[in-house]
C-alpha cells in the first residue's frame, strides 16, 4: 500500500481513535445520505454548495454501506472534483482506474483496522464478511 495512504489512515486513527464509517464522515462534516441506488450503484459523493456528501445505497447490506462510505470518504478528501458510482456492476475492473484504487485500499486499510482483521486471517473471508468482490484481493 502507499505509504501516503497509510499515512492518512494512521493519521485519522490518531486523530479521532477508531471509528465506524459513519461516525468518522460526522467527525468530518460529510453528510451521509441513504437512497436506494438500484442493483448498479452502491455509492457516489458530490458537493452541494460546498457541503460534501455520500450517498450510500440502502438496499445493500450493512457492513457493505460501510466500506462504501470509508471508500468515499477517501474520494471527498484526496479526489476533489472526483465522483464516480462506485462498484458499478457493469465495471470490467474494479481496479482499473488509479483514484478507484487508491479509495478502495483506504477502505480495506480502515475496516482492516475497525475490525482487527490480521493478515494472517484469510484474505477471502475478510471481503465475505463484508460482502465486497474478491478482486479486491489483490490490494491487500
């Protein structure tokens, strides 16, 4: 992983000890919205007259809404302008475009982190538990 991605994580541990998703988007100012997205999207963020925001899909599973909103969490902070839907299913890769990349290993860092997840545990049944695609595998 980048050390500068790295960096952040121990950073906002410091900072705000070791929060869930949503508290940490508070700590922040974000505001967290839930709509349902349909079977596509499970997430996106925007501005709206300067107060940042994620929309996380309602209709995926609990854990799943969490990793989303570290992964946008990261956009709002390091991709300003960026926003993309993130996981769209249609997507090839997941890990085709650099800024996608960059979020999702933030996001794995920070639950890795919630969670007290080691690399010694399987690397598939920590994406399982959270419901997120195996191709993630590859960035941790």
């Amino acid at each position: 992983m980048e050390w500068w991605i790295e960096k952040d994580v121990d950073h906002l541990t410091e900072k705000f000890g070791i929060l869930n998703a949503f508290e940490l988007a508070s700590e922040l100012n974000i505001n967290v919205q839930f709509n349902n997205l349909g079977s596509v999207i499970y997430g996106y963020n925007n501005n709206s007259h300067r107060i940042p925001m994620i929309i996380i899909n309602s209709e995926i599973d609990e854990r799943t809404q969490e990793g989303v909103c570290f992964h946008e969490i990261f956009h709002l902070r390091h991709h300003k302008g960026f926003n993309t839907q993130f996981f769209a299913v249609n997507t090839n890769s997941l890990l085709s475009d650099h800024n996608e990349n960059e979020a999702n290993k933030f996001m794995l860092a920070m639950l890795r982190d919630e969670y007290g997840w080691s690399k010694q545990e399987d690397v598939l049944d920590f994406l399982d538990f959270f419901k997120l695609p195996h191709e993630l595998a590859s960035l941790l």
